[in-house]
C-alpha cells in the first residue's frame, strides 16, 4: 500500500451556520480562522510553541450537514480510493482537484465519514 500514508493532517468541521461556529471556536479555543474561500474557513489551532492539528470550518452540503471529519494524507489518491472501495468503503465524492491538492470524501464499512488529501 505505498500510495496510503495514514497520517491524519487535518480536520473539517461541518455546519450549517459557519460563520457562528468560526466565531464560537475562535473565542472559546482561541483558534485563529482565516477568510472565508468556498464557503470554507482555514482554521489554526497551533498556540505558541505547541502544535496542533490544523483544519477548517465549511458550510456543511447536503451529504454532510453537520459533523467532524478527519483528513488523511495519501500519495496516490486513486490508489487509496481503490483500496478502500475494495475494503468496503463507499466514495461519498470522487476526487476534487483544488490549486495545491486533491480531495476526496468516502464513508467507512461502520459508517464513519473521512476525508482523503493528496499534496500535488
């Protein structure tokens, strides 16, 4: 399996109300939240000389309103997607291309959702 790492580099929390909850976790947590970019907030959640994992805050769609992913770093998009078809995984969304990587969304054989990141 040389196409899947299995590091987890991020997180995507989904909401139907985004912008009241990049506020509510940036006065609670002190994460800091970038602009918003496709109805997509860039979260940091770093705090001086300790590190965090880094993610974001999206307006949840139709097939994830509401919810926490994690993201795994892969090598090979297309090889992990096979594989975890092949391991009972449905592909929720094939693979996104966006400027600095590629992303795709499946759901577990138990039902958890994740999400699959390739650096280009």
């Amino acid at each position: 399996m040389r196409g899947i790492t299995g590091r987890v580099v991020g997180f995507e929390l989904s909401s139907q109300e985004p912008e009241k909850a990049a506020e509510f976790y940036s006065k609670v947590f002190g994460w800091e939240v970038g602009k918003e970019r496709w109805k997509y907030w860039s979260v940091s959640t770093n705090k001086e000389d300790k590190v965090g994992i880094d993610g974001g805050i999206s307006k949840g769609p139709h097939d994830f309103p509401h919810g926490t992913r994690i993201q795994i770093e892969v090598e090979s998009m297309d090889e992990a997607l096979e594989e975890a078809e092949k391991n009972g995984a449905m592909i929720v969304r094939e693979k996104m291309e966006f400027d600095e990587f590629y992303l795709a969304y499946l759901v577990d054989p138990t039902g958890i959702g994740i999400g699959l990141i390739q650096q280009k």
